[in-house]
C-alpha cells in the first residue's frame, strides 16, 4: 500500500506566522492582523495608519479586525499574534 503526503489550499485568509506579544517597542512588520488573548485586560495598539488606539477590558479569545504594528501597553497577558 503506498502512502501519499495530501495537500490542501490555505483557507481564505488563513494566517500563516504567529509570535508571542510582549508589550514594548517591538514593531510587527507585516502587520498582526489577529490576536490571542490569555487572560483578559487592556491593550494599547498602534494601527497601520500610526494612530494609537487603547482597548479595554479585552475578552479572552480571538481578537480580529485591525492592523496591529505595535503594542505599546498591555494589561491583558498571554498575548499571541499572528500574520499571513
């Protein structure tokens, strides 16, 4: 019986990279385009369009919809994003 390797397409918009998120300086080129939050709290973000924006009390769970370059402060941990 011979064994083949089966490939499939990324689903539409799938993200493909992911990294841990500390809080600081670090600039996330190409830009987060999902976040996982851990335990619950508040983010302070940089968009794409450099604006800074402070989002509070977060929920635990997937967090999607914005262009993330940077995020400046955190009060919520457990922080992973990700990227295609």
């Amino acid at each position: 019986m011979a064994l083949y390797a089966v490939t499939a397409p990324l689903p539409e918009g799938a993200e493909q990279h992911g990294t841990i998120i500390t809080a600081g300086t670090t600039t996330y080129q190409p830009a987060l385009t999902k976040i996982w939050v851990g335990v619950t709290g508040n983010l302070t973000v940089t968009l794409v369009s450099g604006d800074s924006v402070t989002l509070t009390n977060v929920p635990v769970g997937m967090f999607t919809g914005l262009a993330i370059t940077n995020v400046t402060t955190a009060t919520a941990t457990g922080l992973v994003g990700f990227w295609v």
